[in-house]
C-alpha cells in the first residue's frame, strides 16, 4: 500500500476531515474520506467517526474490495474510537460514540 493523507477541514476541538490525495496505491480503496466530529450534549462529549470510501477500478482488487470493504472499515471506525473514547474519559469526560461506514 502508497498513499499520501491530507487534511482537507480543521475545527479545532469540532471537526477534522482527512481523505487520500494524488495516486494512491491501496487494496482494497482507491479513494478514502474520514470525518471526526466532537460536540457536547447533557455534559457528555460526543464524537462521531465517518468513512467515505470508492472501490478501485482493477477488477480483481474490486471484487476482493466487495468481500472487505465494509468489514474492514467498521474494525477501523471501532478501533479509532475506542482509543478516543479512553483518551478522553482518562481526561475526565463523560463519552457517546458513533461511527458509519459508506461507500462513495
């Protein structure tokens, strides 16, 4: 895998977006967007975590894409936001979580 990131909105402490730039060399995407967003609701600190993905246009990596795609765009939605979830509550805040996965 060869991809370059940039971030593409920055709201301190309320919304970062992220997504692939330039040619990337993935397998199972050809083009990803992921969106973090922090709020606050009933003293709690809320944060959704999104993906936007496209599938790549070779056919063999696009049917291997069809099998885990999804699959493994919730494993990495979970992953990022228990590790959110931790940090914060070891800062002292409540949490809500929430993640979605779709394709593009």
């Amino acid at each position: 895998m060869e991809f370059t990131v940039a971030v593409t909105k920055w709201v301190k402490g309320v919304e970062k977006v992220w997504e692939t730039i330039g040619d990337a060399r993935m397998i199972i995407y050809s083009w990803y967007q992921m969106r973090l967003a922090i709020s606050q609701t009933d003293g709690k600190t809320n944060a959704e975590l999104s993906i936007t993905y496209k599938r790549p246009k070779n056919l063999l990596a696009r049917l291997v894409s069809w099998f885990l795609a999804d699959w493994y765009c919730n494993w990495c939605l979970k992953k990022m936001l228990n590790d959110t979830k931790k940090q914060l509550e070891e800062q002292g805040h409540g949490t809500s979580s929430e993640s979605v996965a779709r394709t593009g």
